[in-house]
C-alpha cells in the first residue's frame, strides 16, 4: 500500500472530526474508570482503543491518506 493522498478536503474533515470524538469519548470513559464508575476490568480496553482509533484516524486526516480506500474498498466520502 504506497501512502499517497487518496481523499479529498470533505474526507479529511470526516476523519478529523471522527477522530477528535473518539478520542474525546476515550479520554472521558478513561476519566470515568479512574473515578470508580465504569468498571476497570470491562472498559479499559475500549477505552484505550478509542484513544488509539481517534489518533490514526486524526493521522490519517493529516496525512490525507485513508487505509481502507488503500485496500481498494470505496467509501461514500
């Protein structure tokens, strides 16, 4: 997969939104974990992948790169 440019201003606007929500959603769940309401041994892992996901996903809307449309599938942005 060559990392050219592959989505235009709309897509990025996605990507970067979607990515600052999911990181924002991780960061509050995280908050949530270390106060003792959301359950340590359940959400951690959610937690932590949102956080994740949020950051490619502002990389690729950086980058302008998007994996799935490099794998070949089209998406509707």
């Amino acid at each position: 997969m060559s990392r050219v440019c592959n989505i235009d201003a709309k897509g990025r606007v996605v990507r970067l939104m979607t990515g600052v929500m999911a990181v924002t959603g991780g960061l509050v769940m995280a908050l949530l974990i270390t106060q003792n309401v959301l359950s340590a041994e359940v959400y951690w892992i959610p937690a932590i992948g949102s956080i994740a996901g949020g950051m490619f996903a502002i990389w690729e809307a950086r980058a302008g790169w998007c994996v799935v449309r490099a794998m070949g599938i089209r998406t509707p942005i």
